[in-house]
C-alpha cells in the first residue's frame, strides 16, 4: 500500500527562497519529485503500471488561480522559458492543482530535445520568439494535488486513484492543444511494443509504476526506468586528469578519456567523454594512454573547458595519438555529440581507428506506421 501521509512538504534544494511565489498551496515548491531505478528489462507482475519515458524536461506544474508555477526536476523555476505553456495552464478549468509531468517539444513528427535546450537562453525576445516557432507541450502523467474533488491531496494515495482522477482532470481539459495525457497500461506487451518502436520518434524507454504506492518524492522505490541504450565504437583523441585534493600529489591518476569520432571529410571531432572507472582502473588507464601522449589528438572540433558532467577534472586536456578505440555505451546522442557521459565498456584494438564514424550514431529511419500514429494520438494530431 501507499506509504505514510505526507504532510505538505517544503524542500530546500538550489533554488533560493525567492525563486518561487508562495501560492497557498499544500504542496511548495520547489518540491522533490518521484525518481526511479534504472533496471535492464521491465519487471514482471501484476502490480505495474507503464508509461512512455518521454524525452524532455521534467516538470512540476503548480497553479493556485492565476498564480502558475513550473519546478524543473533539480527544483529550479521554468515559467520564464515556456511562456506560451504558463498561458494554457491557466486556460485550464481547474482552479487549483499540481501535476507531475514532462515538457516536450514535438518537431517533424519526433520529439525534439534539441529545441527544449535551445530555450534556456538569458533573451526573454529570443524565448518569445521561440515559442511561437516551435511551441512545447506538456505531458501529464501524475496528480498529487486538486481543489475541485475531495480528497484534495493525493500524495499519500495509491497510483491507482491518482490515475483515475488525472484521466478525470485531463478529460475536462480535452481542447487545449498544448497539455496532454500520457497513455499508461498493465498490459506488458503493449508496454514493449512501445519499448521496441517508439525509439525513433524521441521517446527514451518506458517507465514502470508500482501501481498500489503513493507518491515517492524524493525517492526511488516505487517506480523503475528502462531506458534504450546503444554501444559505439570511438576513437580515445586525449585525457584529462582527475583533480588532485593535494598539492603534494605528483602522479594524478586519469579522470576522464575524451572520445573522438570522423566526420565525412575525415577530421576526428570531439563527441564527448566517458569517466566511469573505479579508483584503481583509473590508475592503471595510465599504461594504457601516457605512451600516445603529444599526439594530434582531435583533428576537427576540440574540447573545451571541463562540461557540467565533469566539473571536477582539469579543464587542461592531454592530446593522444588517434590510434586507441574503446566501445562505450550511451543513452542519446544530439548535435554532434554524447548528451551525457558515456560507460566504458571495453577496449577494441581489433578495431581500426578511422573505422569510428559518425555513421554508427546516425538516426534511425524505419519508423513503423504504428508507432506514428501512437505518438500523433497523444498530441491530438487528426491526421
């Protein structure tokens, strides 16, 4: 069953105390959302409810009358970039709520993370512009809070009622082009067809509810992700050394190999980093790479500064001689490189170096007539 009543809850995370309005809400922002477990396949039985693992930004949507606020996952404030969603919320009948959900951008008939990051920008006039070129939408998939049915708070209740009274709440909401309903099902074959042919469109694996919890902010239990994750093979063009505690130390060990893959013209271009190796695979990494070091290294785009992944390595970088492959495994490439660290898995010396293109990252194309039509039905496309 669900777990104990939770009172209303106000969370300091990074956001300062002003980043928010008090909107009288049981619920304060900025408020610890549910988070899942990252599991290889989806959990069998007949406790699980699955949804799509929408690729976008996580957002909380808080609304007290006029009053509309978005949390972001890592508790900041989003109203200002996503003026155009602020305005359909409050389009809504509900006087009163707070919905669980995930901002998307739908283009070309795939979703578009691309043009979600193209919205943090400091020009409110660039924003505005944005918004009515390529306008999100907000997908709803939870409701812990609503002033029109009693019991107003749902945190505490099952997944079971929080459904049902989200598929009420967004039922009176059928009209606005910009929030939808994401589709949920016990079915487990429904739930790997999405798995197997919704990849291509954007979305980025299924989630897994339990169905008889309440809502787990702030913790993992009660909700598992299976995400799509793909394997390259990419050049190692330099290193980083991890950042050193002490001044004393002489022999820093490796911290992060930076990945490199050729474009059509042949220059080996920066796509990323992978850091993920224990304390001693880490200083053993150095009789594997110091020998190439002075090397070209990257041939095309460089590295710069350390990314927000890796804050804690020298921003300095070591070039390496184009000639050591590793495989890694990744979750989602975009722009020309790695969203996120890589995993290493391996290294590949049977693997000839300018055999790692960009050709082994390119997008899928047999896009199954099936999943376009599952993916138009949720955004309400009658085409």
């Amino acid at each position: 069953m669900g777990r104990s009543p939770a009172a209303p809850v106000t969370v300091r995370t990074r956001a300062p105390d002003h980043a928010f309005p008090d909107m009288g809400l049981p619920i304060h922002p900025p408020f610890p959302l549910m988070e899942a477990t990252r599991a290889p396949r989806l959990p069998e039985g007949k406790e699980w409810q699955f949804e799509p693992k929408w690729d976008g930004f996580r957002c909380l949507v808080l609304r007290a009358r006029d009053h509309v606020a978005l949390q972001s996952k890592a508790g900041q404030p989003l109203s200002r970039y996503f003026p155009e969603l602020v305005e359909a919320i409050r389009r809504l009948p509900h006087a009163s709520f707070v919905v669980d959900g995930e901002i998307v951008i739908l283009k070309d008939g795939r979703l578009s993370f691309d043009d979600l990051l193209l919205r943090i920008h400091p020009a409110q006039s660039r924003i505005e512009k944005l918004s009515k070129n390529a306008p999100a939408a907000f997908i709803a998939f939870d409701l812990l809070y609503a002033s029109d049915a009693a019991p107003h708070q749902l945190v505490d209740r099952p997944l079971t009622e929080r459904r049902a009274r989200l598929e009420d709440f967004m039922h009176a909401a059928r009209g606005t082009s910009s929030i939808h309903l994401s589709p949920a099902t016990r079915d487990r074959e429904t739930a790997d067809r999405w798995f197997r042919e919704l990849g291509p469109f954007g979305l980025d694996g299924v989630m897994a509810k339990k169905i008889h919890e309440g809502y787990h902010s702030g913790d993992r239990t009660a909700m598992v992700k299976v995400k799509h994750l793909k394997t390259a093979e990419c050049v190692v063009g330099g290193f980083r050394y991890a950042a050193s505690g002490s001044k004393k130390a002489s022999r820093p060990a490796i911290g992060s190999l930076l990945l490199g893959l050729y474009d059509a013209e042949g220059r080996l271009d920066f796509v990323g980093f992978t850091s993920s190796f224990t304390r001693e695979e880490r200083a053993r990494l150095r009789q594997v790479v110091e020998p190439h070091r002075g090397g070209i290294g990257f041939s095309g785009r460089s590295p710069g500064g350390p990314s927000r992944w890796s804050s804690k390595h020298n921003s300095e970088w070591e070039r390496l001689d184009p000639v050591l492959v590793c495989e890694v495994e990744y979750d989602y490439f975009t722009q020309r490189r790695f969203r996120h660290g890589t995993k290493f898995l391996r290294w590949r010396p049977d693997k000839d170096s300018l055999q790692c293109t960009f050709d082994q990252v390119a997008g899928e194309t047999d896009h199954s007539a099936w999943a376009g039509k599952a993916i138009r039905r949720v955004f309400d496309d009658p085409s």
